[in-house]
C-alpha cells in the first residue's frame, strides 16, 4: 500500500510541477538553461573589418549568381547601393565579373551591360584604384599575356621537337617538310598538319 501511495504522490508532484512549467515565463527558462541562447543573442562581439569585408564579398557572389535578364535593374540597383565600395572591395568585384564573363558565356552581354554602369559609376580619373574600367583593363591585359607566354612556349616546345626529328618527319607516304615551310611547322601539330595535307 505504501508503494501505491508514494507513487501516486510522485505522480501528483511531477503533475504540479508541469503545470508550474507551463505558467512560467520565457525568460525565466532562460535562467534555467543559460547556454540556449535565443536567435541573434549568439553574436554580441563586434564584426572585425575582415570579416565585413569577407561578408560584403559573400554578398556580392550571392547577388550576381541572382543576375539574369528579368532582375537585372534589381540586381543592378543593390550592387550600386548597398555596398560601401573602397579599393579593395571594388576589386574583388572586378575579379568576381571577370571570372564570371570569362566562364559562363550565355550571360556575357548581362555582364557587358553591368559593367558599362559600374564604368559610369567608378570613374575617379585620378585614383586608379577606384577606377573600374582600368582595373577591367589591367585585369584583361594581364590575362592576355598569360595566355600568350604559355601558347609561345608550346610554340617553342613544337618547334624544338621539328628541329631535332629533321623536319621530314613522314606522315602516311608524304613527307612534312616537303609540303610545309619552319614557320607552318611551328605553328601547326601534327593533327592539324595531316589534316591540312588531307583537303
């Protein structure tokens, strides 16, 4: 009997207990539980520089990712007015555009059209930092001159090659160096060469 009744005293104190629970405020179940913290209470220290700088970043591929025929003038809009552009963030823009009309070729003239507003906004003549036509320039310069020194090096490499094998490497019953003079060879590989040979 004594068990009964200890269980049922058990069952009305955990009942008395739920209901206490229930009429208790939120905030005194915070006092209760301090390591839940609420939404937004997680971050209460400052934002470094880095870290607003690397969230705009973040903000900006978000953005352009969005960017497509129906929603330019939006888009358009929050990339002018949204942003606090300094030298650094204006250039990580021009970064993000130049992979992106460089990669995704269906939207180069959306990108064409972005930029022609970017070169109207950011048009400081006398600081080239903040100057996005230039950064745009220098950045397709330096690119253009990549892109050469590795097609003059396999040029090189192609031509080295020609010269050690004699020129008359043959290819089915004619001979390459009959047909084609050194700068062809150094120009042309071999596939192209016997396909040339072939029309």
């Amino acid at each position: 009997m004594e068990d009964e009744e200890t269980k049922i005293y058990s069952l009305e104190m955990m009942m008395a207990i739920r209901v206490e629970c229930k009429t208790r405020p939120v905030n005194m179940a915070l006092l209760d539980f301090p390591h839940k913290k609420r939404k937004g209470d997680f971050r209460r220290e400052p934002i470094s520089e880095i870290d607003k700088f690397n969230q705009s970043v973040g903000n900006i591929r978000i953005l352009l990712n969005k960017l497509s025929d129906g929603n330019f003038d939006v888009i358009e809009g929050k990339l002018l007015k949204d942003f606090d552009y300094n030298p650094s963030l204006l250039y990580e823009l021009m970064k993000i555009i130049f992979m992106k009309a460089t990669t995704e070729m269906s939207f180069m003239e959306i990108y064409v059209r972005l930029c022609v507003t970017l070169f109207r906004k950011f048009n400081d003549r006398d600081n080239v930092e903040m100057n996005f036509r230039k950064l745009l320039l220098t950045r397709c310069e330096k690119q253009f001159y990549r892109m050469l020194k590795v097609e003059q090096a396999d040029r090189r490499e192609r031509r080295a090659s020609m010269e050690e094998s004699g020129l008359t490497r043959e290819t089915g019953n004619e001979t390459c160096g009959n047909e084609f003079n050194k700068q062809m060879l150094a120009i042309f590989d071999e596939s192209e060469i016997k396909k040339r040979q072939k029309d």
